[in-house]
C-alpha cells in the first residue's frame, strides 16, 4: 500500500514539475520586450561610450555600465579574486584577506604600432655579383611586423598557396624547405576565383578549413621556421600607394576629406606569453612583386590555373634574390577587461556559459564607429537573458556564466584569455551573440540569420528548432555545423578546446565596421525574436542534468 502511494505521488509531481518549469520559463520571456532592448543598446552605442575601443575610456563607460546591470539583477561577480594585505593598528603584523570577487577579469595586453625605422631592400645574387634595390615605405612596401621589431635578411622561396592540410591531402610544403626564409604564397586556395571549379568544391566542403585558412597558413610557415610572409593578391602585390597630390577631396559614403579615410590602419594587441607569435606579413608594390617573380622564374596566371587542375609541382629554387627588412615596433602595455556575472546552480561543478562583445573599433579622424550591430547588440542580448533567467524564479541545476569580452576586435583575445584561465571540464556548453540586430539588405522577410553549432551535441540544433516553431519566432535560419566551428568570433575560443558551441548570427551589412552602425538602424523586432530564441535554449540547458 505504502508503494502504491509512493508511486501516485510521484506521478502526481512530475507534471506539477513540469508545468512549473513551465510557468517559470514564461515569466522571464515576459521580461524581453522590445522596449527594454532599445533603452539598452541606445545607450550602449551612443556616442558616450566613444566607440568602445578596448582599453579606452569609452570602453571602460560600457563597462560600468553593463555591471550596474548585472548587478541590479542580482548576479554574483565572477570577475578576479581580491585580496588585500591589512596591517593591524600598531604597526607590528599585518595579514592578508581574500575581497569579494570583482565583476571584471583585468588583461593586460601588449598593444603594438610600426616605429620610425622602416628599411628595406631587394638583392639579387648571381655568383660572385651583388645587386641591391632599395625600396620605400608605403610607397613599394608595407610591413606588418608582429608585436617585435625585426632586422632580416634571407632568401625569398615561392611556396604556391601555402597550404598544409592532411585531411584534404593537400602540402605546398612536400618539396620547399623554408626555414630561415621567406614565404611568397598566393592569396586563398586552389580555385578560389572560379566557384564551379572541382578544385572549389573541394576546399569549400570542409568549412573548418574555409574559416580558417588563413590563420592555418601562416601557422604552417612558422612551424616550418619562415622569417616572414609575402602575399600575392589577385596577380598584385596588394600595396596601393595613395597619390599625394590629387586635387580633389576623398569621397567615402557620408566621408568628404583632405586626407585619406583608412580606419583599418590600426594599433594591434597581443596576449603576453600566450599563443604564437603573429608571423610578420610584407606587401609589396607591383613593381617590387614583379622583380621577385621574373627573378624566380614564376608566371602566377599560370600557376593558379594548373594548381586548380592539381597539375602543380613545387620544385627546389635557386633562392637568388633576397629581402633585407629592417622594422622597428613601438609597444606599450593596455588594460583591458572581461565582465563576469555568475547566476548560481544546483550543481557548482556544471556551468553553461554565454557571451558577446562590448568592444569595437573605436573612433577615426573624429568619427566615432558607434558599432550597434556589431556588437552592442550582443551584448544587450547577455544582459536581458541575465535578466530573464532571474526573472524566472527558480535556481536552475547549472550555473549559468554571463560573459561580455573585450578585445575581440583584437583578434578575439578577451574570451582566449577566459579560456585559458577556467576550468574546462565544468563548461557543458558555449552560446555567442554576435551581431544579431540587422539581417541583409536584399531579405525582404527580414527574417533570416545563422546558426551554428558543434556537430558532436546535435540537440543545440533540436531546441532551436523546436523553439522557433513553439514559441513562433520570426526567424529563417541557416543552419551551419561541424565537429569544430571555427571562424571571427568568439566562440572559436571555446570550439578550439572541443567546447561545444552555438552562435546565433545576424546578417552583414554595407554599415559592418563602419561609422554609420547606429541603433536606429536596429530591426528591434527580429533582435527581439533572437534574443527570445537565445533565452529558451539557455533555459533548457541550465536545467539539464549533463
């Protein structure tokens, strides 16, 4: 008799369980309204926050800002430890005591920009003669150094595209040694310019290989021991000198100017003693190219064409031309921070984690780049689903960490930082938010963004299905997935060290990285539906025993 109770009570329970979950998912979905995502991100990419450029005060502004928040909802700091050192009243002894955790995770980056020792020169040596062309900088090159300053001479070796990759059964490098060299490759792959080529298709099938080649090929000439990497752009040597005295002003969208609009010419981070060191990358005027090119034998129209039939065979060259480069480097060391705010589980041991970034590229010439799409957007969708999940009610069965990344401008530093310092085997789970405000200017649905996920946890894809069609969201997604997403964002911190993830991704824009990405331009009902979406998976994943 006692068993037959036992069990009508807990078939009684489990719907009750149920529909409180249920109640209580309602209850923080109520609280993303369009309304509270606009007072957000006007404010996050106005003008006041000067562009958001990692270490800057307009950063810092956003910063403050987003923590007043997450503190206002009453989230925990997940930030760094705090200790102090208390000295007692007479002087004699002191003690140490361990703060309150800060809701920021301070970085120090080394931030980089060319010097003013810029030389470098072309020698070609035949036998006993030595013939050198100096060339001028900016004018026949440009060097992109790395974070140190460099003094190099050394053979340049062309080593066609420069890929190595096993699982495609493809190396430039089978019959080049390159160490103590540098590298003259071509730009992309084989058969990148023509997309009905086999050779296309077959690069473009693995998409870990078409998000990160380019990384990976310069990793290859590293690990090889290249000095340095020359690219061929489109048959150029990809360095156009601007004409200094053309007599009319520069005309850019809403820009007119007497001096060029170039925002791209920035300053560069790099995390102190973590990851590889940027392998310098040289561009070179045409003039320049061309004499390496006659010099090594080497028609690249015709290269391309046979490496897109797998007709190429790289053979020894006689490494008679050489690059002597001296570039010095101006280094200083900035803060940067990552915000935590933690929203405490059953299960300490198990956390989902979710995040975006609230830097952008600052400002230029007097433009601020405000960057509402990209991402003050994100952001705003971490801090309402901070908020929702309180709303809900009820402590979920995992933690849940809330994370806005600095410096992923910078080469998604903010979040390889995070990962490097957690403790991996808690997180079950990553989602991103990047840019989910804006879809493409030809959907006349505006309905359609990404979603990508790790193809090893497929109910990342299941919930979002489900979610969309339930709760009827207005979103047309493309579904995108493989065993490790790779690509410009941050979750390619967490998919590197086999995290599973899942970003959800707007549309680009003609606005993407420009001064004209203002929050007035934000579809607020399709960011609404995304932040919705974002929500209910996290709900769900929060409350799943792993």
């Amino acid at each position: 008799m006692r068993f037959r109770t036992f069990l009508f009570l807990t078939v009684c329970l489990i719907p009750n369980t149920l529909n409180g979950q249920s109640e209580s998912k309602q209850n923080g979905l109520q609280t993303i309204t369009r309304e509270a995502i606009q007072a957000q991100l006007e404010f996050l990419a106005s003008d006041w926050t000067l562009g958001r450029e990692t270490g800057t005060e307009g950063e810092f502004l956003a910063a403050d800002y987003i923590v007043s928040v997450l503190k206002s909802l009453g989230l925990k700091p997940g930030g760094d430890n705090r200790i102090t050192i208390r000295t007692e009243s007479s002087g004699s002894s002191s003690r140490s005591a361990i703060e309150p955790r800060s809701w920021y995770q301070n970085i120090n980056f080394v931030e980089s920009k060319p010097g003013s020792q810029q030389e470098c020169s072309l020698i070609v040596r035949q036998g006993d003669s030595r013939q050198s062309f100096d060339l001028h900088y900016l004018i026949d090159y440009a060097v992109n150094p790395g974070n140190h300053s460099i003094d190099i001479e050394a053979p340049v070796v062309f080593i066609g595209y420069g890929i190595d990759h096993p699982k495609l059964r493809y190396n430039d490098f089978k019959n080049v040694d390159v160490k103590s060299k540098i590298v003259l490759r071509l730009a992309g792959f084989p058969g990148w310019t023509d997309t009905e080529s086999a050779a296309y298709k077959k690069f473009t099938a693995n998409s870990d290989f078409l998000y990160t080649y380019d990384a990976a090929k310069n990793r290859s000439a590293l690990e090889r021991g290249a000095l340095a990497v020359i690219e061929i752009k489109n048959g150029s040597g990809g360095l156009e000198p601007v004409a200094s005295n053309l007599p009319f002003r520069y005309n850019a969208s809403y820009y007119e100017g007497d001096k060029p609009f170039n925002p791209s010419d920035r300053t560069r981070m790099l995390l102190p003693g973590t990851g590889t060191v940027p392998v310098p990358r040289i561009s070179l005027s045409d003039r320049a190219l061309n004499l390496i090119l006659a010099q090594n034998g080497i028609e690249v129209s015709q290269y391309e064409r046979d490496a897109m039939k797998g007709k190429t065979v790289l053979k020894k060259q006689a490494e008679t031309i050489f690059l002597h480069l001296i570039s010095s480097v101006d280094s200083r060391i900035v803060r940067g921070r990552n915000i935590i705010g933690i929203l405490e589980g059953k299960d300490p041991s198990s956390q989902i984690v979710l995040g975006a970034h609230y830097d952008h590229v600052g400002q230029y010439q007097g433009f601020i780049f405000n960057g509402s799409d990209d991402d003050a957007s994100g952001s705003v969708g971490i801090m309402t689903i901070a908020r929702a999940m309180v709303a809900s009610g009820i402590k979920p069965q995992n933690t849940v960490v809330f994370c806005l990344w600095t410096a992923e401008e910078k080469g998604l530093l903010g979040s390889e930082y995070f990962v490097s310092k957690a403790d991996k085997g808690k997180i079950r789970c990553y989602m991103n938010f990047d840019m989910i405000s804006r879809t493409e200017l030809t959907d006349s649905t505006g309905r359609k963004c990404d979603y990508n996920y790790t193809s090893g946890l497929p109910l990342l894809k299941e919930l979002a299905e489900a979610h969309i069609r339930d709760y009827d969201l207005a979103l047309d997604m493309t579904w995108q997935t493989s065993e490790k997403p790779m690509g410009g964002s941050d979750f390619t911190s967490f998919s590197a060290e086999r995290i599973p993830i899942f970003l959800i991704h707007g549309k680009f824009t003609p606005d993407y990285h420009q001064y004209t990405d203002h929050a007035d331009k934000a579809n607020l009902a399709y960011m609404t539906d995304i932040v919705k979406l974002g929500y209910l998976n996290i709900f769900e994943l929060a409350n799943r025993k792993w």
